[in-house]
C-alpha cells in the first residue's frame, strides 16, 4: 500500500514536471512565431546575449510581455474553474459557464463605454461584479443542497440576464462600441509589460491561495456531513474559495475581455491525467492553463499572417467541441484518483 501511494505521488510529480517543460516550449515559441519568424535559437540569443538589435526589439518589447499575459491568464482560469467545479461540485462548471465571467464582463465593460478615462477601475470593479454574481447564482441554486442542474440554469439565467444589460450598454453609447468590442471577443492583441504588471500579482496571490487551501478543497469535496464531522467550517471555506475564483477570473477579464472555455477544459483534461487531488491538480491546471493559452495565442497570430484573429475565437474552436464531448458524458468514469 505504501509502494503504491508513493508511486502515485512519483507519477503526479512527473506529470507536473513535464506540464513546466512543455509550459516552456510553448513559450519559446510563442516568442518565436509571429508576422516575422524568428529561431529557437535567434530567440535565446535575443534573451541572452545581445543587447539590441531588431530581434531583441521585437522580442522584449512585442512578443514576451504579450506571452507572459496570455500565460498568466491562462494560470488565473484554470484555477479559478477548478476552484468552481470543487466547490460547486459541478463538472460543467467555470467562469464562462456559470456566469461569473458576464458579472465582471458587464462591470468592466461599464467602467470602458462610461468612463473610458477610468480605466484603472476595470480590475476592481470587474472583481466586485464577479463575485457578486457568482455569489447571487450560488444562492440562487441553493435548494436543500446545491444540485448541478440547477447550477447551471441559474447560471444561464443570470448569465443571460447581464448580457441583456451589456448589449444596453453597448447600444446607449454606439461612438465607444469600438473600444468593447475586443473586450467582448476576448483579445491579447496589443499587450504590453504594463497590463502583464497589473496581472501577474492575481495570478501569484491565486497560486499560494491554492497551495494553502488545497487540503480544505479536498475535505469538501468528501461532502458537507464528513467535512464537517472534520471540524470544517463548510460555508466559511465556500465564501473564501469563491472570492478566489471571482477575483482570478475578475483579473483576467479585466485585461482579455470574456474568454471562454480555459476555465472549463484545463481543470478537466488535469483530472483526467493527474486525478481529483488539489495539491496537484492546482498547479498541473496552472501550468496545463498558461500553456494552452499560449498556444492557442500563436495560433491566433499565425493563422491567417498577416491579419490576426481575436484568442477568443480560436479558445472557441478548440473548446466548443470540448465542451459537447462533456455534455454527452464524454469523461464519465474516467478520472483517475
């Protein structure tokens, strides 16, 4: 029993490991592919020797800073839609599913058509909006128990609800709909080292949160009569985890705009490889999420060279599948423990 317990800790480790090298392959070439194509090795010349140049010019000041942030989106997600399907005990459930991300859409959006001066504000505001919604949906659901179906109903409803308001908004004031747009689809285009400096601290507070919290995740996810027989506090764990989850997919939104599906596949694809225990399947979804969004970014720019299409659309592609393959009961069973 013994063996097998540490060969199962040895196999998640591993899996964990090759996630960080194939993280950092998919960042290499992001950095690398674009409208001008640039070696591997140029790249690491770039980074590590020279100190100007064309390549090093459009490497530290293009290309880097926008892979740090589709990366780091990817981290803040992934953790936030595994957080939700843990807490919420739903396998469909994510910050584009459940209507949390349309709660911090419709705040962000506010702030960028209203007070476009202001846009400063868009984080918190779209952090208050968040967890707000997700808080309003929980409630909502809540009915001698949280059961999936109605999670989810809920969420569609309030989800629909708030895009109603957002599409108000965006026909009040016609002149500023050029500036949400992008925001609507969900963009990396134009990223700078100033928007990865306003995320990477979410993304970094997200990560310790996870690692501390993690052992209560999987207290919970035993159920309320056994984590409270722990001497769990169920309710107060639920509140602090949602907070978690609204604030990393509030950041995100703030800066890509409504990215969907990242939050739903990650936590999903990690469980099927590395199986339903927190402290691996947070930073494994961490690691999994930074590197699909990498990818799927260099995909988005290299597509269809020299116009770029929007990361969103290409999420889309890639997840709309997914997410069928889910609903048919696709990984019914396939978890491993």
């Amino acid at each position: 029993m013994k063996n097998e317990l540490t060969n199962r800790r040895n196999y998640k480790i591993l899996v964990i490991i090759i996630l960080l090298l194939i993280t950092l392959i998919s960042f290499l070439f992001s950095i690398s592919l674009g409208a001008l194509k640039i070696s591997v090795i140029d790249v690491l010349k770039a980074i590590f020797v020279e100190r100007s140049g064309v390549n090093r010019s459009i490497i530290w000041k293009v290309r880097v800073p926008r892979s740090l942030v589709a990366g780091t989106v990817g981290i803040c997600l992934s953790l936030s839609g595994g957080i939700l399907q843990g807490v919420m005990r739903n396998p469909l459930a994510s910050p584009n599913t459940i209507g949390v991300s349309s709660g911090a859409g419709l705040s962000a959006i506010f702030v960028l058509v209203v007070f476009p001066n202001m846009d400063y504000l868009i984080t918190p505001i779209a952090f208050i909006g968040a967890l707000s919604t997700t808080i309003i949906i929980y409630f909502l659901s809540w009915k001698d128990g949280i059961k999936p179906l109605r999670l989810i109903l809920a969420g569609i409803a309030v989800s629909s609800f708030l895009s109603a308001w957002i599409n108000a908004i965006l026909i009040f004031f016609p002149d500023r709909v050029q500036n949400a747009l992008g925001f609507m689809v969900g963009s990396l285009a134009a990223k700078t080292w100033s928007h990865f400096h306003l995320l990477w601290p979410y993304a970094l507070f997200g990560l310790i949160a996870t690692f501390i919290l993690s052992k209560k995740l999987n207290i919970l996810m035993l159920g309320d009569e056994i984590a409270t027989g722990l001497g769990l506090n169920i309710e107060r764990v639920r509140m602090i985890f949602i907070a978690l989850a609204s604030l990393l997919a509030a950041s995100s939104a703030s800066i890509v705009g409504l990215l969907g599906f990242v939050g739903l596949i990650v936590p999903h694809i990690t469980r099927i490889i590395i199986g339903s225990d927190y402290r691996y399947l947070f930073p494994a979804s961490a690691l999994l999420g930074a590197s699909l969004m990498m990818f799927c970014d260099t995909i988005a720019r290299i597509l269809m060279d020299p116009i770029e299409i929007p990361v969103g659309i290409v999420m889309a592609l890639l997840g709309a599948p997914f997410f069928i393959y889910l609903l048919r009961g696709g990984m019914k069973n396939r978890v491993r423990n």
